[in-house]
C-alpha cells in the first residue's frame, strides 16, 4: 500500500514536494507554537528548581509590587528549620546599592542578602561564597556583567553606598571585599548583581536594627516532598504564606504572559487549519485527476477499503514527510524567535520563551496525523463513492 | 511619601457609614465587581499591609482604568482618592517629610517641544530632581517593539507557507489546463500573448484573495477584540485592521500571487505547442 501511494506521489513531483513544503513551514510554526505555549512555565519552573529550593515563604499573598517585608524572619526561619520536612532555610533580602563605575559615573547594582545556610540561592562560578564569620572587611560576591563593568578580581575591594528604597536613609558607604563570581537565577541578561550576607546587607540600607527578610526560601527534606513541608510550615506559622515550586508556578501560569499561551492557541489553530486545507486540496484535485485511473484498478479487482486507504496512505506521507523537515525547521525557527524575544526588559537570561519538552514533540505529531487523516476524509469519500461503469464510459467517450 | 504598597478594602453598607461623611473616593470597575461593591458604600482604607489603622472612605463613583498592555491578565484592583487624603493616609508618623511629599509631579508644557530646555532649567534650579520627558522611550515601549517584531517575524513564516501554498494551487491549476494551451498555441496565439493571460489571470486571483483576506480580517476584528476583551477583563484593543495594514497586506499578497502563477506557468509556456498537444 505504502509503495503504491509513494509512486502515485512521485508521478507528480513537484505537487508532491509542495506538498511537503507547504506542511513543513505550517509544521515548523505548530511546532514553535507548542514550544511556546509552555517554554515561559516550563523554564520558570526549571529556575525555580535549580538553586535546590522547593518551597517559598512570604509575608502575605499579594503580588511582588505591594508585598510587606516579613517582620521577625530570624524567629520564621528557626521556626520551619526545626520541622522534620524541611531540610533548610534561608532567609533573602533585596535591596539596592551604588559604586563608581570606571569612568567615575555613579552605576547601580542589585544587591542581595542572604541569611546562614547549608545551600545558597546562587551558583558559585569562581571563588567562594561571602563567609558571615569573615575578618575586617565583610564580603561580597558579584556576577559576571558586573566583575567584567568594574574589571573586578577576586580580594579587590568594593565600595557600595545603600540605596534600598524602603528605608529612606543615607547611610555611610560600605567597603566590601570580592570573594568571587556567581550566576544569580533570575539574572536579566543586563543585570549588575551582587550578594552578601544578610547582617552585611542591613548594613548598606542602614537597618542593622532591623529583623526582616523579602522571602524565605526553602528545601524540603529528601523522601518527604515539597508539599508535606509548605503543610508543615502553614501548620507551624499560619501568618506566613508558604507555596511549592508547583504552587507558585501554578499562579505564574494565570497572569503571567499569558499573552503567549493566547497567541500560540491561536496561531497553533490557524496553522492546522492552514495544513489541512493544504493536503485536502493537493489530495482531491490528484484524485479528480485520477478518476479513470482509480476506476480502472476498480475494475481490475482492487477493493474500495484498497483504494481508499491508498489516498490515506498519501495523505500520511505528505504530512509526515512534511512534519519530519517541519522539525529542524522548527527549532532552527524557534532560535531565531527566542532571540527576538529576549530582547524584552527584566527577562531572567536562563527563560526561555521556546522551551524544548518531549510532550511537544508527541503533541505535534499527534496533531499533524489528526490533520493528516481529516484531510484525507473528503477526497477518500470521494473515492469510495466513484461509481466505476459511469466513470469508465464517460473516460473512454470524451 | 513612600509608595502606597498596600490596600486593605473592607466593605461595609451604607447604613453603617458614620456621620460624618468620610472622604470620596473612586474605584476601579474590576474592584467594584471584585468585591461586589456599590456606590455609596464605606469602605476602609489602608496603607499599611497588615491593615493598621484603617481610614473610611466613601465610594463616590467607579472608573474604567486606563487599559496598560503591560498588565495584561492581572485585574486592576485600584482605588483613586484625593491627593491629600491619600498622603494623610499613607504618611509615616516618624517621618514628617513625609507627610508633604509625593512621588511624582506631572507638568503640561505650553509648547511640548520646549520640554528638553525645561528640563535642563529645572535641573539647574532643583538638583536631585529626576526629570523625564513622557514622550520618551521606556522599557514598556522596548517590550512593544520586541513584540511588534516578533509578530512581524511570525507573519513572515505564514507568508512564506501561504506563498508555497499559492505556487502548489496555481502549479495544479496550470495542469489542469496544459491541453488549453497547446490549442491557444497551435491556433496562432503567441507566447507573448498566453504569458500576459496569466498574469492577468494572477493579478485577478491575488487582488481577489487579498481583498477577500482583508475583509475577513475587518469582519474578525470585532470577534477577535471581544474574545479578548471577555478573557482579561480590559478594554485594550488587540487588533486592529487600519488602511496601511490592510495596505501593506495588499502590497505584499498581490506581487506574490502574480510571481506564483508565473513561476507555476513558466515550465508549461517554454514548451513547444506541439510537445504540449502530444502529452
């Protein structure tokens, strides 16, 4: 059957390779499309995960821009750093700060505190981590963008002034001293970021006094999950507001970008459809064509389920031949998309709009044989009903 | 002033409204409908997060929000209260500067192009100060151009599957009519002459569908607004069909049609009417 519908393609070559042209380019944008419906949650999810924490903690469940500090964050974190399921806590912090950038302009930089823990929210690239029991001068370790702004070495010393927003306060300028580089997760491809602990950080805003943390996060202990340990915490401190990585992806996926979930439903739609009316047309101007052909091998003794499945089997091959190039297509595509996107402010570098999972690539194949199959409904209708002495006749009359 | 981080809205009824009518205030419709508000109700305002020391403040009217792209699915739970009352409200009792401070102050020019040169007099005069034009371009806009090129790279994709789409229609169609041409040619119709019936036959068929896509497109507008407008509860305008769209849609659709039908009938307009006649 598959031979028979291969050579009944290949006597029309250039229809063929249309064919699969045409549902290789509509492929390539399903394909994107389906990177895109999940890329944000699945790289979102992937961010969350890769500092090894698996659960949030927060002062109240508003959105970031209207969220309280959470006051107390040392009695919180010995509070949930005792509780079976958790394996460790570490208090957060964000502030601001400012230094002289090599040309003496003022240049401002994120900065980060971090309470004590086993694990860090950051990956040490170079160097070590600021040490809380360190001699005179307190630590600071920075990222990449802002060692290579500032020509930054490991032991170099590092004036910040605080500029941390929430407590308007001028406070002395602060000499740190570089102990290495680090990748911050939620790093904007431009972002000038550095971090150090908790106690140094209060210094620089000018709130030594001061208890609070932006964000608690923390690790649940190996073989009782995520979800055991934000039961615990709410248990142990029903004023705070604890969420799972699945949680909190799960409320990113209701506002955030859902503009491109949108417009990849959309565009994913309008693409099948396109490939649909692509093969449906190919399919029934080729059995139009072929309309003394198929009755003749009628008539030879071929079965109409034969016939039928003939026009089917070319359908298949169209579409999957097309959805085969429709791959590298797509990826080489979703490349090019991606680096369009990015261009967009405050996008982590490590997100990526167009996230590659093996579920995309079932999904789209699944998709493209349904659209294989419908478009071959109408022409395979129109071969089951030839009529084959009528049709014979009217061939061997005109 | 610090920025008003937080609101905490408790609705009460009319009748237990105090006496002395509190300040007016208007909120947003999504609020409104949010918390099933009404006009008239007195409602208690906080600018600390943890709802200490509430304010009353009286509903006097709902708003439609000016509709912000960049807060696209996240419903617009705003209130807008007098200036004083909102310092009065979000004012620290250990700060006094605060209670005479705002954090932004918007200035209409009489002429708009002397913005640059106010600006630099105001510097001058009121250091610290930081000053900019609204004209001028921030990171919201940056998103929208990523955006618009975004969509401009995806339009080019359909583009090229329409255009392979069109060439597979227009190499079927010349087919179809391989036996039409070797008659024209063998009746003394020149090359010439068939060649130019094709591309009149392809102008008409890409004047044909570009029209007809750009009347789908105005006849979806509406649909396409309101789905979109049901499902984040704003009043943006997703699409849009102006006349240089729908211009450009032309320009773009029709020269691609003309080019499919040559391209399709090039093959069939080389041979010879004779090797036409005898296939």
């Amino acid at each position: 059957m598959w031979t028979f519908a291969l050579r009944s393609l290949a006597r029309q070559p250039g229809r063929a390779i249309l064919g699969v042209l045409g549902v290789a380019a509509v492929g390539a944008l399903l394909f994107d499309m389906l990177l895109l419906s999940r890329g944000l949650l699945v790289s979102f999810r992937a961010l969350l995960d890769s500092a090894g924490f698996d659960v949030r903690v927060i002062a109240a469940d508003v959105t970031v821009a209207a969220r309280p500090r959470l006051d107390g964050s040392a009695s919180a974190v010995a509070a949930i750093r005792s509780l079976p399921e958790v394996e460790d806590v570490v208090p957060l912090a964000f502030g601001g700060a400012r230094t002289d950038g090599r040309d003496g302009a003022p240049l401002e930089l994120f900065l980060l505190g971090a309470g004590p823990a086993r694990r860090q929210p950051w990956i040490i690239l170079q160097g070590r981590a600021p040490d809380p029991a360190a001699g005179a001068a307190p630590e600071l370790i920075v990222n990449r963008n802002l060692a290579d702004r500032l020509g930054l070495h490991d032991g170099q010393e590092l004036i910040l002034r605080g500029d941390c927003g929430h407590e308007p306060a001028a406070t002395p300028p602060v000499r740190f001293r570089v102990t290495g580089r680090a990748s911050f997760p939620f790093d904007d491809p431009r972002a000038l970021t550095a971090a150090t602990t908790m106690d140094e950080l209060r210094r620089v805003c000018g709130t030594e006094d001061g208890d609070d943390a932006d964000i608690l996060l923390v690790a649940s202990r190996e073989g009782q999950g995520p979800m055991a340990a934000v039961q615990a915490i709410r248990a142990r401190r029903p004023d705070l507001h604890a969420y799972s990585n699945e949680e909190v992806v799960a409320r990113f996926q209701q506002v955030g970008f859902s503009y491109f979930r949108q417009i990849s439903t959309v565009l994913s739609s309008i693409t099948l459809f396109f490939g649909f009316l692509l093969i449906t047309v190919l399919l029934t101007v080729s059995v139009n064509q072929r309309f003394a052909e198929i009755a003749a091998l009628r008539a030879l003794g071929f079965t109409r389920r034969r016939v039928i499945l003939d026009v089917l089997a070319q359908s298949v091959i169209l579409v999957g031949a097309g959805g085969l190039v429709s791959l590298p297509l797509g990826f080489l595509l979703a490349r090019r998309l991606e680096a369009i996107l990015h261009a967009m402010p405050e996008i982590p570098a490590a997100m990526r709009f167009f996230a590659f999972e093996p579920r995309a690539l079932g999904v789209h194949a699944l998709l493209l044989m349904v659209t294989a199959v419908l478009a071959a409904a109408y022409p395979m209708r129109l071969v089951a009903r030839l009529p084959i002495a009528a049709t014979l006749r009217t061939e061997v009359v005109t | 002033m610090g920025p008003l981080t937080a609101l905490l809205l408790i609705a009460t009824s009319t009748a237990a409204a105090p006496r002395a009518t509190p300040p007016a205030i208007l909120v947003s419709r999504q609020l409104l409908e949010a918390e099933h508000l009404e006009v008239g109700d007195v409602v208690l305002l906080s600018a600390d997060p943890k709802g200490g020391q509430p304010r009353p403040f009286r509903i006097a009217g709902t708003y439609e929000p000016v509709p912000d792209p960049a807060h696209l699915g996240a419903p617009a739970l705003e209130a807008r209260l007098h200036l004083p009352d909102l310092v009065a409200l979000a004012a620290d009792p250990a700060d006094p500067a605060s209670a005479d401070s705002v954090q932004s102050i918007n200035v209409t020019l009489a002429d708009r192009k002397e913005a640059p040169a106010f600006m630099r007099e105001l510097d001058a005069r009121v250091p610290g100060l930081l000053l900019r034009e609204t004209a001028a371009a921030d990171d919201r806009d940056v998103t929208f151009v990523v955006l618009d090129r975004f969509h401009l790279a995806i339009a080019i994709v359909t583009v090229v599957a329409s255009s392979i789409f069109l060439l597979a229609l227009m190499v079927m169609l010349v087919d179809e009519r391989r036996e039409m041409v070797a008659i024209l040619r063998l009746i003394g119709l020149r090359r010439r002459r068939i060649f130019l019936q094709v591309l009149a036959e392809g102008l008409v068929i890409a004047l044909a569908g570009a029209l007809f896509g750009v009347v789908l497109a105005v006849a979806l507008e509406g649909g396409f607004n309101r789905f979109f407008q049901w499902r984040y509860d704003t009043a943006l305008v997703f699409v849009r069909v102006t006349p240089a769209i729908a211009s450009r849609a032309v320009a773009v659709a029709v020269p691609l049609g003309i080019l499919a039908s040559v391209a399709a009938s090039w093959g069939l307009l080389r041979q010879g009417a004779l090797s036409l006649a005898r296939r």
